[in-house]
C-alpha cells in the first residue's frame, strides 16, 4: 500500500509526487481585499508579476429615491430608487492587460475593476416622478444579478428602495408617512447596494423634498497565487 | 464638454439608459462605452438613441400622484 513518506527529496506522496520544499502562505496563497466606502473612490491596482488569477465581486451602489418639488394643490411621491447590480468574475493572470482602475461608484454611480468587469447602478427616478427606478445590470464577468426596480410612489406613502444584488439582502423598509401640508425627504438605505426611498410632498409649498440615497457599492478582490 | 456612460443592457425607450453622466471617461468594461453628451445632461433623465447616435430628454409626467 502506498504512504506518504518523509525524506530525501521530501515528502513524498503515495501519488508519488514530492514537495522538497516547506509551504509558504506569503508566496502562495490567496490575498483578499474588500473595497468600501468612501464613494467616489478610484483606487490604482498594479498586477503582481506571480498572479495567477483573481476572482472579483463587483456590487454597484443602489440608485437614490426620487424627489419632489412643489406642484400647487397636488400631491407627489416620488418613486424609490432600483437595487444596483452585480457582477462576479474569474480572470487568470496572463489574461489581465495591466494595471486596472477601482472604481467605486457613489450611490446613483456604476462601480468596476477597471475594463475587466462592471456593474450599474439603479436607477434614480426622475424628479416628480412617482415611478421607481430600474435596477442595475452586471457586465465583464460570468455571473450577472440585476437588482430589483424600486417600488412606485403612490400616496400616502413614498416609494421604497429596491433590494440590492448584494446577497440578497432585503432592502426595503417602511417609509414614512407624511402628514397633509407637509414634505418629508426620502430615507437613505443603509444596505449595500440597496435602492433608497422616495421623497414626498404633499400639497406643501416651499423647497423641494430630495429622495433618499441609495445603498453604498463594494467591490471584494481575492488574488491568487 | 460631459461623458455620458451607456448601458446597452439596459433598455430606455427606443434606446438605451444613460447609467452615469461625469467629467472624465472612467474604464469600465464591455458593453458599457462612453460618448461625449451636452453639460446639461443628467443619468437617468435622459436616454441614448442609437438610431442617430443622440442623447434625449426623458418626458417626465408631473401630474399628481394619486392617493391611495
């Protein structure tokens, strides 16, 4: 029967390989580094000489909740903001053209890792617009996740945020109420890439009412080597 | 003079969205691609024709929201 043996040259394996020499996490093994906040950010990433390969997670921010301005005796709630999307890739080293741009994109901004990989944010209902916003789509990798379309403003309530690709973490949450004659900013999400709530104002005058802003991105890079 | 980033995947009337309007060209992958557009230019409130290769306003209705 085959056994693993130890000595000259080795450690030899009952598949008969050896390893003559002791492993190294720090020459190869596997980096992981998670890029978060704050957005904007484009941080420079040069590729070592010994890649072999990366795996990258790109999670694009979630779209802002739409906001309102006064319309004379009318109510407006505005639509929530869409999910942003993913993207998850695989690229080996030889494949990767040189020093790539990380992009972390504010909410309402597409994120990515340089030319290799995107993803969009959601979509920020226009202004007065009760519609919700569409969610963002993936590109550049081998799995794609939409986010999902913010919900319609519709009174008595603003419009909530779509949910964020980003593990699917439910990210919608109640919204606030507004009382008559009042206009009440839409609600930041705090989840990533989750789409923030609409504003609404209802028969208010004064300033407009901005919608809440949406999920911040991420961007997860794990290198090996 | 604005870039406008298109989104192909994305479908916006007759065209495509307007995913992202900034100073500069940012790298991004395929299929996403840039095109100069006007200062005035905001995403998500306009769309990208690919007939004339025009960025367009996206109507807007204002009419009240109804009450539920």
């Amino acid at each position: 029967m085959a056994t693993t043996s130890i000595g000259a040259p080795g450690v030899t394996f009952p598949d008969s390989s050896v390893q003559t020499v002791a492993f190294d996490i720090a020459s190869t093994g596997t980096k992981l580094t998670v890029y978060e906040g704050p957005s904007p950010q484009s941080v420079a990433w040069t590729k070592p000489a010994t890649l072999k390969g990366v795996h990258v997670r790109v999670y694009a921010s979630g779209g802002n909740g739409g906001s309102t301005s006064p319309v004379p005796n009318s109510s407006v709630f505005g639509g929530g903001g869409g999910g942003g999307g993913s993207s998850v890739g695989w690229f080996p080293g030889p494949s990767i053209p040189g020093p790539q741009t990380i992009t972390l994109g504010a909410p309402g901004s597409p994120s990515s890792f340089g030319t290799l990989i995107s993803a969009t944010a959601g979509a920020t209902p226009g202004n007065n617009s009760n519609v919700g916003g569409a969610g963002g789509v993936g590109s550049g990798g081998q799995f794609f996740f939409t986010g999902v379309a913010g919900t319609t403003g519709s009174g008595p309530t603003q419009g909530g945020g779509g949910y964020g690709s980003f593990m699917c973490v439910d990210t919608i949450f109640t919204v606030l109420t507004p009382a008559p004659n009042q206009r009440a900013a839409g609600s930041p999400n705090p989840n990533i890439s989750g789409g923030g709530t609409g504003a609404s104002n209802k028969n208010a005058g004064g300033g407009p009412a901005a919608g809440g802003s949406g999920g911040k991105s991420i961007i997860i890079l794990e290198e090996f080597y | 003079m604005k870039k406008a980033l298109i989104s192909p995947q994305e479908k916006c009337l007759e065209g495509y969205r307007v995913a992202w309007v900034n100073n500069e060209e940012i790298p991004h992958a395929l299929p996403l691609f840039w095109v100069n557009c006007l200062d005035d230019v905001v995403q998500d409130q306009y769309w990208y024709d690919p007939s004339d290769e025009q960025i367009k306003l996206i109507p807007v209705s204002s009419e009240p929201t109804p009450e539920a």
